[in-house]
C-alpha cells in the first residue's frame, strides 16, 4: 500500500445510486483504503473487515438523495434540505452502532463515504454547462493509471476533529474548491475539440495536479466524516496514526 504522506511548505500542512460518472468501484476501493489509514485503528479495522460489504453499501446510496445532492454540485450550492436528509441519513448508522448493531452500523457508516468523496471530485461539479461526452471517463482512467504516483497528502489536518454539527460548512467548501478545479480539467482534457487520451498525459499536465489535490481532499474528507460518526457513536478514537511531516529542502548546487 502505499505511503500516507504529509507535505509541509514552512509551516503549512497541505497535503460515489450515484450521479452519472461519479468515482469508479476500484478508485472508491481505493479511497476507503486511503481513508483507513488515517481513521483510530479500531474504526479502520472494523471497515477493512467490511469492505466489500461498504463499497457495495455506498455504490446502494438512496437514489433520491443522490440526485439532489448532483442538482445540488451543479448549482454550486448545498441547500439546507440536501444536507438535512444527508445528516438523517448520517444518523441511522450511528443510531446502529449506539444499539450495538456494530456490522450493520459500519457498513452504513462506511457508505457515507460517498458524500465527501462526490464534493470533492471536479469531474461531478462541472456545472450547468456539463462536460464534453467522454471527458469524466478519460480523467477517471487517468487517475487508475496514475494511482500509484499520486502522492497522498493530508487535505486538511483540523477537519479529522470537526463534529457532525460542522459538515456543512466544510463539506460546501469541499464544493467550492471542486468548482474551482473544472476549468482546469476542462482546458487539460478537451484540446482542439476533441477529448485528450488520458494516455497522452503525464505528470506534468495540469490534469496530474488536479488528481492529486482532490483524490487527497476525497481521502480526508471521507475519513474527517467517519471520525466524527465514529466519536458520536461514542468509538474508540485512540490510536489515530499521526501524519508523517515531510519538509521540503533546498535542492544542492549543480555542479558546473
């Protein structure tokens, strides 16, 4: 598996029934197992038990609720009833778990990874002007193509403490900054009329920054999601893995 890494630049941490398009099985596999090892090692063991069981939950997601929530990242705006009905839903997992129905409570807890997991994927807020035929599917391959170079960074290190009563706010940010990502996917991805091959790029397209910046916003915010279902379902939050710090130095001399 590969290394959960933390860049840090001075003093700064940086680091989907579904909407058309929305992450594939195998990325959502991957997410979940990214997530995992960020989440207290009680939480994480008990959803890498269920994984199948959770992807299969999550790829289940209430059609309904996945439509407003797509009507919703086209628009660019959560509205109070989508994240109500999200919360609700958020809230019969955790109801599982306090009763003790611990697999059942943990397959629906690890499901909702599919609400963090679509905010944060530009390739679902592209607005009402859509993307052309084929785009979302190349950018996709492109990142099953890339996985294993794309560096997993810590988003975001105080949304693994925010309570439910915060989702809104950060999960609308989680929006924005997809939002902010779709002329760059766009202008990387659709070139002289016609959609790029996602073999054609590499890591110095804009397209590989795209990727890596909202696969590691995905992963943090799905497991910043799970811990605060875990803590309200009153889990064990110890052993949380402490993020690796990794600080840039300066590159040495060329020799003449």
């Amino acid at each position: 598996m590969r290394p959960l890494r933390v860049v840090a630049l001075g003093l700064a941490v940086v680091l989907p029934s579904a909407p058309a398009g929305a992450w594939p099985a195998e990325l959502q596999i991957a997410l979940l197992r990214d997530a995992c090892r960020i989440v207290p090692k009680t939480l994480s063991r008990l959803i890498y038990e269920r994984e199948k069981e959770v992807v299969e939950e999550a790829q289940r997601f209430p059609v309904k609720l996945g439509h407003v929530l797509a009507i919703d990242m086209n628009g660019g705006q959560l509205q109070p009833e989508t994240l109500a009905a999200i919360d609700a839903h958020a809230g019969e997992a955790i109801a599982l778990l306090r009763q003790r129905r611990i697999s059942e409570g943990i397959v629906r807890l690890g499901a909702m990874l599919r609400v963090p997991a679509d905010l944060s994927d530009p390739a679902l807020a592209s607005g009402s002007e859509g993307y052309p035929p084929g785009l979302t599917r190349e950018y996709y391959s492109f990142i099953e193509a890339n996985l294993s170079k794309l560096p997993v960074t810590l988003d975001d290190g105080a949304a693994l403490k925010l309570p439910r009563g915060s989702w809104p706010a950060y999960w609308q940010g989680l929006l924005e900054r997809s939002r902010e990502q779709t002329v760059i996917l766009r202008a990387g991805m659709f070139q002289r009329g016609q959609v790029v091959d996602h073999r054609a790029l590499d890591f110095r397209s804009p397209v590989f920054a795209v990727a890596q910046i909202s696969y590691s916003r995905a992963v943090t915010a799905i497991a910043a999601t799970w811990i605060a279902m875990w803590s309200e379902a009153r889990g064990d939050l110890t052993r949380q893995p402490q993020p690796r710090i990794v600080t840039p130095e300066e590159a040495p001399p060329l020799n003449p």
